[in-house]
C-alpha cells in the first residue's frame, strides 16, 4: 500500500467511517487505470485521473447498458483530481456510478478541478438524489472525512442540479461551511458554465429526454424482459398442444406459433416502440402509451391473419386482442424510472390505476385463451 493509500485509508477510519466504499477506494492496492498518479494536499494524497476515456471504459459501459454488472458498476467514493488543481480550483460533486462518475471526468479534459465523489452506492445521482444517498448528509459527510476544507480555501460546492431534489443547500452551508452551487443538467455544458463565471443559461437548466436519451435504455429493457417474454412464450407454444385427447404438438402448431409471436412483439412494442415514440404517442401515462402501441401491434396482427376473425374464433380473437395490448402497456410502464416525463407522485398514480387493469385484463386473456384452446379442439 503506497503513501496515499495509507493516508487516506487513516483518515477515513479514523473518522469512524462504518462504510466500506470510503476505504475501499484508498486501500485497494491495484490502482484503476482511469488513475494516472497521485496529487500531494494539506490533507494527504489524492488520486490523480485521466479525463479521456478508454477503449475498456466504453466497452464496460456498453456492457452495464445491457444490464450485465449494473449494480456494481461504481467507483470508490472520496476525492480525486483533475489537471493539476490548486487550493483555488473548484470541487465538483458526483455520483460513484461509473457512468456519471465517467461523463463528468471526460468533460473536464483541459481543466484543473477537484471532484468529489459521494457514495450513492452504485446509484446515478438522479436517482440517488430520490433515493436519499445523493443528499445532504452524505455531502456533509465526504466533505468532512476528505479533509476537503484543507484542500481548497474557497467554500463552494458544484452540485449536478438533478441532485437538488435531495439536497439542502442551506443544511449543507451550516454543517460543513460549504456553499452550493447548482451547475448545468448535463455535464457536456460543465466547460461553458465554467467559463461564465459558474452561471448556468436557460438551455443548460432545461431538461431534454429526446431520442438518443430515449434509445440508450431500451437495451437494458430488452435484456430484462426478455428471459420472461421467452417463457411465456415457449408456455403458450406448448400448451397450445393440448387436446381433449392428450398432448400433440401438432395439433397446435400454428395456434402456438402465432401466439408465441405476438407475445414477442408485444415485448417489442412495450420495451422499443413506445420509448421511442414517447413524445408523439396520444395518451399522458406511459402505461397508456403501451397500450396504444399493443392496440396498434394486434390491429396489423389481425390485418395479417395472425389473429384470426371469425365466429369460430372469437374467444380466442378477444384473448390476444386482451393479452398483446396488456403486455406491451405493462412493460411500457416499467420504463417510468427512466424517464424524466413522470414524477414519483405521477407514477404512483399511474401504477394504483394502471395495474389493477392489466393484471384483470391480463387474467381474462389467459382465461379466455385457455378456453378457446379447448372448445376449438
């Protein structure tokens, strides 16, 4: 363990820190490579970082948008340094996801600056900021157990302004001497906000959840829902072998093919279209937006053939026109934690409506679809 790490690993100890994260960082012995060296303060060495990303960095990134590694895709919290920062540089506040944690570094490149590093416990500071561990006691806390008043002599702290939700600036001036400054939403507009004297324009307040943004998270809900989709799938296939003779797996070859498709491209609508076209869509819950998209998926469906019309098969036409539009309307509205169209009281509202209808209207599907099974064999 080299001289930084001892130091810190006291400090932070010391200071009667029960989480582990706070050590952690200062007492591995294998160094990431996104630190290139240490920087000698008043309060002991910090970590030097690099700013640009590398070949590794994106991969593993590409990696946690497929939900592989997400919940332990964190950086050690504590404090680091960028460029060569002095007692007069500013301190930048984040969260110890690596994905914020890489957005706000790869921005500072030509820049010296302290950033500050908060244990949200793998947690992006949106969400965290909801959660509680972007906050003001946890500011407090690192603010204290860094030694960051011996670092820098001004007392001012650039807080991500999604973090605000969980952040009393006044607590935080009273119990650590700091002040808050909320910088621009998104860590691109870092450089320019800096520039203008740390003042923020309209356009760096404004909160934008366009196609890109939209797009990035619909790996992520592929990858989770489609395990589950698969299942059902591959159930409605089998069962759709059942007779009142037995099993034959013929008999239901069709019947369970065009099932098994369309509960696919129910998945499809719920976790890729309706993201997609979130702006566009006619309805103000996302929940309903899946609805419309399932609605539009069993209409070309049925146009298709794929569900069929007519009086010997209506039982089975009503269950699929019941089973697609409830699959893609539920896993359309699991993406409301991704998106900044909802709030926490919205999406309560949304789910003790929205909920009670899928799970009826999901089991009437089933129930319908079982008995069509039967009563057309």
């Amino acid at each position: 363990m080299n001289e930084t790490t001892t130091q810190q690993t006291d400090r932070c100890c010391d200071a009667g820190d029960s989480q582990p994260p706070c050590c952690e960082a200062q007492a591995a012995d294998d160094q990431p490579a996104w630190v290139i060296g240490e920087i000698n303060t008043p309060a002991g060495p910090v970590p030097h970082i690099a700013t640009a990303l590398t070949l590794a960095d994106r991969l593993a990134a590409a990696r946690v948008r497929l939900g592989i590694g997400r919940m332990s895709y964190a950086v050690p919290a504590g404090l680091y340094a960028v460029g060569s920062p002095d007692a007069a540089s500013p301190v930048l506040v984040t969260a110890n996801y690596k994905l914020s944690f890489d957005r706000l570094r790869e921005r500072l490149g030509g820049m010296d600056a302290w950033v500050l590093v908060l244990d949200t416990k793998g947690i992006n500071v949106w969400c965290a900021a909801g959660k509680g561990t972007f906050g003001t006691d946890e500011i407090v806390r690192r603010v204290s157990l860094t030694g960051l008043a011996a670092v820098v002599d001004h007392r001012t702290l650039i807080v991500p302004q999604l973090g605000a939700p969980g952040v009393a600036a006044h607590e935080v001036k009273k119990q650590s001497g700091f002040k808050v400054v909320y910088g621009p939403i998104r860590a691109v507009d870092i450089p320019a906000f800096m520039a203008a004297g740390m003042t923020a324009t309209d356009a760096m307040r404004r909160v934008r959840f366009g196609l890109r943004d939209r797009s990035a998270v619909v790996p992520l809900e592929l990858v989770h829902w489609t395990p589950w989709a698969l299942a059902v799938a591959a159930a409605g296939l089998v069962a759709a072998g059942l007779t009142r003779g037995g099993f034959d797996i013929t008999a239901g070859n069709w019947l369970g093919v065009r099932s098994a498709a369309l509960v696919l491209a129910a998945l499809v609508g719920g976790a890729v279209i309706a993201p997609l076209l979130l702006p566009i869509l006619p309805a103000k819950t996302l929940s309903g937006q899946g609805m419309i998209v399932g609605i539009a998926i069993a209409a070309v469906a049925t146009a298709m053939g794929w569900i069929p019309l007519a009086r010997e098969t209506v039982i089975e036409t009503a269950a699929l026109w019941l089973i697609v539009p409830t699959i893609s309307a539920f896993v359309a509205m699991t993406y409301t934690g991704a998106t900044t169209y909802t709030s926490l009281s919205g999406v309560r509202r949304e789910m003790r409506l929205a909920v009670p209808i899928q799970i009826a209207a999901g089991a009437a599907g089933l129930v319908l679809w079982t008995v069509g099974l039967f009563l057309g064999r």
